[in-house]
C-alpha cells in the first residue's frame, strides 16, 4: 500500500509538472500570433494574470508534494514565466502587474494583522523582546563590520574615507534585518503552523517590520550628517515618525469602520476585503502626490501599516474577529499566488548573476547572525530550546520592505546610493529564494507544522 500512494504521489507530480510545460506552450504559441490591430490589450493582461495563476498554482502543489514552501514554487513559476528566463511575460506586461501586486500586498498585511492578538502577544513578550534586540544589536553590526572588511571587493565604488564606510554599513546592516511579514503569514497558512515558535516569530516579525524603517531613517539621518559634516536632521526623524503614528491612526479608524460593516451588513466580506486592500494602497500614493503637488511636501502615510494596523483593531477590540479571519481566509489563496509570482517575475536576475558571489558571502553571514541573534536573545529572555536552535532560520525571507529601504538609500545618497541599492537588491533577491525554506524547516523541526486551522 505505501508502495502504491508513493507512485500515485510521484504520478501526480509528473501529472502536473506536464500540465505546467503545456501552459507554458501554448502561452509561447499565443505570443507568436500577429494580432495587429486586433490587439485588445485589456484582454491580453488578463490573459498573462490568467496564464501565471495557474502556472504558479501547479508549480506550487509540484513543491509542495517535495515537501518544499509552496510559496517557492509560484516565485520560480515567476522567475521561469518572466523577461529574464523564457520571456513569456516580458517587461511591459509584468510593470502592467504592478497594480495588482500593491493590492495583494496591502490585503496580505490585513490579514497579517488580523492573525495579531494581543494575548499572544503578552504572553510571548519576553521572547519577541529578546529575539528582536537580539537582531538589532547583533546582526546590524556584524554586516556593518563586513561591509569594512570587504570594501576592497564591493561591487560599487565608494569614495568615503573614515566613518563614511561605517555609515554604508551600517544602513546595509538594517536593511540585513528588515523581515518579509508577507512569507511569514504565506508561510504559516501554508504549513497550517501553531504554536509558541510559530506566535513568537511571527510576533518578532511584524514588530521589525515597524522598527526597521524607524532605525533606518534614524541611522540615515546620522549618516547624512557625518558625511556632510551639518547637524543631524531631526525634522526629517520627527517626520518619518509622525507619518507612521498616522498610519497606525488611519489604520485604527479603517479598522473601526471594517468591524461596523461586518456587524451590520456582512454581505459580499471578501469581495470588500479586497477593495480594502485596493483603497488603502491607492489613497496613500494619492494623498502623496496630493501634498508634493499643493505643499511640496513629502508625506507618505505607510499603506503596510495602515492594513496591518486595520486588521490588529478588529482582531483585538471588536467582536468581529474571527468574521474578519473567515473572509481573509475565503480569498487568501489566489492572492497568495498572485502576489508571490509576480514578485518571481519582478526579480532581477541580471543584478543577481553580476554580484552573485560576494552577494552569497552577504547573505551566508547574514543568515550565521541572524541565527546567533535567535540563540542569544531566546536564551537571554529564558525562552524554549526550539526558539535558542530554530528562531533565527525564520527571519531568512526579504521582500517588499528590504527593496524599499534599498530604493530609498539610492534616493538619499544619489553619489554612491544606487550602487549599494544594486548590490543589496541582489542580496534580497538570494534571500527571497532561500528563506522560505528556510522558514518551513523551522516549523517543521519545532514540531508546529499541521497544529493550525
């Protein structure tokens, strides 16, 4: 009987791997017929979103029966489908994708924040505590000092004597913490994961997702100031500050209104869910230009934020809790799919193959550090022996957030910025890879894999 349920196993993913390699054909062919002046391009978006679905679905139940994140396989159905492998989804269509992978990213952290509750969160408060100061203290240093020590090698010129090496390494350490709280939850779903390990992670990684961006802003302010040799601009951290306790403002108030909605109307839940997602990514690009425009002023309220802010108030002060997780859950995997295949189409393989290298030196000692960070502040805040062994293999994945600081240093340092932004996008891009296994492996060796809903 195993004999036969491991061959039916192993047919079933041959089974699929074929059907993926016939999408694959008959998108080629479709990319061969001169349309001409019947081009629709409406039609052909959908097609390419269509197309990738489902590619990225296979692939994903193919890594999944090889015991592997399904989250890998719709990045490498991304990867594969995109301009840099076989080109079925070329560069304009997958910019044309941009929209909807906002959508699904500020869907994702309502759901990240619907999962937060706060006594989880009291409970595990000394190992979050622990394992984040562990992180900070630890892993931003480490990479600060390599960055010195292979500045010989780094592939980006960088004309900084004395302190002005130790600023770029020090915002390429921060950049080395930032977590992907989207792989965290994908993962979690996937593997149906509960548990101590699992809250405490996961608790460790939205609260990162909101330090990180303050300590970058903070270190690249100091380090503005060292290089230039002015004072430090307090205006611009009292400005990063004040944008995100408005996000969080702005995300209780959405929240509120969310929790309204579900007491008396109800109907139609995902399908508001997902226009939440969109509203919320819209209105902060809007309000952005809006402001540029009349003030000539940057404000840019953090739509992550605002969702996950959104989420965590109708988990933890409303009765409409489990409504809001029941309605998350009715869209969760095709948004899943979407966003996490986009992101493999996004991926910038050039950048990675030129830097490759010293990029894996990076992401190897990124990964020793954020293991010794785990040991150390788990045992430092008397935690467990699965977070002392496993905690820090959670923290691999980068995604969003890490290209985002990454494009915001090139922003704020336009002589050697960009060049430090290439070197860390293919760092990410290795990371983005990896982690995800990374991440599975610990659920699995905390023995948390398959103890959720």
């Amino acid at each position: 009987m195993a004999e036969t349920a491991a061959a039916r196993g192993w047919s079933g993913l041959w089974l699929r791997l074929a059907f993926a390699a016939g999408l694959a054909g008959i998108m080629a062919l479709l990319d061969r017929i001169p349309l001409g002046e019947g081009r629709f391009e409406p039609a052909l978006l959908s097609a390419n979103y269509g197309f990738l679905l489902l590619e990225a679905y296979l692939l994903g139940e193919v890594f999944a029966r090889l015991r592997l994140p399904r989250i890998s396989g719709y990045i490498v159905a991304g990867v594969v489908s995109g301009p840099h492998v076989l080109g079925l989804i070329d560069s304009s269509w997958a910019h044309r994708m941009k929209a909807i992978d906002d959508l699904a990213l500020t869907f994702i952290a309502l759901t990240a924040g619907g999962e937060l509750r706060l006594s989880t969160l009291r409970a595990r408060f000394r190992g979050i505590a622990g394992i984040a100061a562990g992180m900070m203290l630890l892993v931003v240093p480490g990479l600060a000092g390599l960055t010195f020590l292979a500045r010989p090698w780094l592939p980006f010129q960088l004309d900084l004597a004395g302190p002005g090496i130790w600023v770029v390494g020090a915002l390429i350490g921060v950049v080395g913490i930032a977590r992907s709280p989207t792989s965290a939850i994908a993962i979690i779903r996937d593997c149906r994961a509960a548990g101590p390990f699992t809250d405490t992670v996961f608790g460790v990684t939205v609260l990162m997702d909101s330090l990180v961006i303050l300590l970058f802003a903070l270190v690249a302010s100091v380090g503005g100031s060292v290089l230039t040799g002015a004072g430090m601009d307090a205006a611009f951290l009292a400005a990063v500050a004040g944008q995100l306790v408005a996000s969080v403002a702005v995300g209780f108030i959405l929240g509120g209104a969310l929790a309204l909605y579900i007491r008396r109307l109800r109907g139609y839940l995902p399908v508001v869910l997902m226009m939440t997602g969109l509203l919320v990514s819209e209105f902060s690009r809007w309000l952005a230009q809006w402001f540029e425009a009349e003030y000539g002023t940057a404000v840019h309220l953090e739509p992550l934020l605002i969702a996950t802010a959104a989420g965590f108030t109708v988990q933890n002060f409303t009765r409409e809790g489990e409504a809001l997780a029941e309605g998350l859950r009715a869209v969760a995997l095709p948004i899943f799919i979407v966003f996490f295949s986009t992101a493999g189409v996004h991926l910038n393989l050039p950048v990675l193959g030129s830097v490759w290298h010293l990029a894996l030196v990076f992401v190897a000692a990124r990964m020793a550090l954020l293991m010794v960070a785990g040991w150390i502040g788990s045992s430092m805040a008397g935690q467990g022996r699965a977070l002392r062994r496993y905690s820090g293999m959670a923290f691999f994945t980068q995604a969003g957030v890490s290209l985002g600081l990454a494009s915001e240093l090139a922003r704020r340092f336009p002589g050697w910025g960009p060049g430090v932004a290439v070197f860390l996008v293919a760092c990410i891009t290795l990371n983005e890879l990896v982690g995800p296994i990374g991440f599975k492996a610990a659920l699995d060796r905390a023995g948390e894999s398959g103890k959720g809903s």
